[in-house]
C-alpha cells in the first residue's frame, strides 16, 4: 500500500481518516467496546469450481494448497477493492491501516498435547494466491519446525512470570499506550490481537464453523471461521440431479470501521470470487485507496 508521510494523530500501523463524517466518528463513542460493534454473519459458499482449480493447482506442484489459502487471497482482493474494511478503531478513532496482516493460530501438530501459537503474516494488496501460499507456508513451516518460542510466545512468558497485580497493572499501562498510539512496533508485531483479519479453519478438524468474538484488546476488526467441505445434491437449469460441494462459514465483523452497505459489498465480492476463483491469480488491475 502507498505510504504517506506520518502526520500529528497518525500511528505506527495506520494513518487516522479524517475526512468522515461526524456520525462515523461518534459511533467509536457511543459504542467504545469492540464486543458492543459485533455483526453476526454466516454463508453456505459453494465450492465446487474452486475445489476443482484447487486439485489442478496441487497436480502442477503446489502441494497442500486450499481453501485456507484461497479465503485469504480472496480478503486481500477484497481490500484491494474496498480499501475501508481494513481500517480499524483505537483510542475512539478510525484508522485505515499501512498494511494487510492476516492472523491464524497454529497447532505444531495434531496431538492432541501439541503446543500451539499464532503466526501474523504481512500481505500486500497485490499479493495472489500463489504469493498467500508461498507466505504462509513460510511462516508454517518456521513455527512447526521448532519448539522454540516465537515472538508471541516470549512476550507472554516474559508477563506471565509477574504476581497476578503486577500482570494487570502491566496490561494496564499496555492498553493506555495502545490507545495512544505509543506502543512500540516490537510489541505490535508479536501481538496477535493486532491485525486486519484472524482466520481459522475448523474444517481441519472435521468440525463446522463458530461464531468466534474478536477481541476488546488490538485492533482486529474481522473474524473469519470455515469449516469442513460437504456434498449437497441440488437439480441445476437443465432439470439434473449434480453434486454440489459447500463449505459453511462465519463472520464476525465490527461495524465500527465501516456500514453494512459496505460489509454487503465485501460478501457480495467474495461469492463473486467462489464462482469465479481463476480472479485471485493474478494481481489486480487497480489497487484502490482508502479515504483521508
């Protein structure tokens, strides 16, 4: 994304918007909680030209990729065409964020006694498919190929090992900086509360998706759940009993940083990318901006 020069009120990760109206700004006011901004949304996708591009992808040597990596790359068009769903709220302010940092917890392994932690890869809104893969399974690969703590994981043993008083007081002097914007880029970089979206995907598990809440604490304004991949026997136009495939997902969205008009958009460019997912494979054509 175009950087700008940093202006009085504008943060490390984001610039502050300041051409809203009065109405869109006051909403961080009279609803100062993230959990008092949640929308609930869900949708059935249907899969079955994706499913089948994903298979041909795998043959040409892209081992493992799928749904995850499709989601994502499908978000980060997304942005690209609407800029406003990457803002977020701090401080009782909007801001339209430098980057796309998309967060997901990961399982070293499928034991069930397997450690688990949260990665943050860093997308731009150009990036295809092909770059969320080749990202993501760097980010993967590094996690599960050590037990060593990363980032994340040492800044909470490095809080963890004060008296319960101290923690809190600790957390509180953190949140006065975030609201301030003063935190430094150390801490926002292995904070998994601070992002563009968090996903997770329970079809790894064999399970359907959950209304999961996204957090008070950061910046996270989108929370995306997926789950597993079924048949649904549908007659199509011709009168023809197909096998469709689906996979079911939920949102949590704050509707803080924009409408829902303006989710309605998002929801209807990503059912758009489902039947058409070929879009996500080249970069696109004009990246647009988010307002000042």
């Amino acid at each position: 994304m175009a950087q700008n020069r940093r202006r009085f009120g504008d943060r490390s990760e984001g610039r502050l918007i300041r051409s809203l109206p009065g109405f869109a700004k006051f909403i961080p006011y009279i609803m100062p909680q993230r959990n008092d901004r949640f929308i609930h949304y869900e949708e059935s996708f249907e899969v079955t030209a994706l499913d089948r591009r994903l298979r041909q992808m795998r043959v040409n040597g892209y081992k493992g990729i799928g749904i995850l990596h499709f989601l994502i790359a499908a978000y980060i068009r997304c942005v690209s065409m609407l800029p406003g769903v990457n803002r977020f709220v701090v401080g009782r302010r909007i801001y339209a964020r430098n980057n796309i940092e998309v967060v997901m917890t990961v399982k070293r392994s499928l034991a069930v006694d397997a450690t688990e932690t949260t990665i943050k890869v860093v997308f731009e809104p150009t990036d295809t498919i092909y770059d969320v893969y080749r990202k993501m399974n760097e980010k993967i690969e590094e996690i599960k190929t050590t037990e060593d703590n990363n980032n994340t994981e040492d800044v909470a043993d490095f809080f963890a090992r004060f008296p319960r008083f101290l923690i809190r007081f600790m957390l509180m002097i953190v949140r006065v900086l975030d609201y301030f914007g003063l935190l430094p880029q150390s801490i926002l970089d292995a904070s998994p509360f601070h992002g563009s979206m968090i996903i997770t995907d329970l079809g790894s598990l064999r399970i359907g998706p959950v209304y999961h809440h996204i957090y008070n604490f950061g910046t996270l304004p989108v929370f995306i759940a997926f789950g597993a991949k079924y048949h649904k026997y549908e007659i199509n136009r011709k009168g023809q009993v197909v096998d469709n495939k689906y996979i079911d997902t939920k949102l949590v969205l704050d509707e803080g940083i924009v409408d829902g008009h303006y989710y309605a958009q998002l929801l209807q460019a990503f059912r758009y990318m489902f039947q058409h997912p070929e879009i996500v494979e080249a970069p696109p054509t004009r990246v647009n901006e988010d307002i000042y």
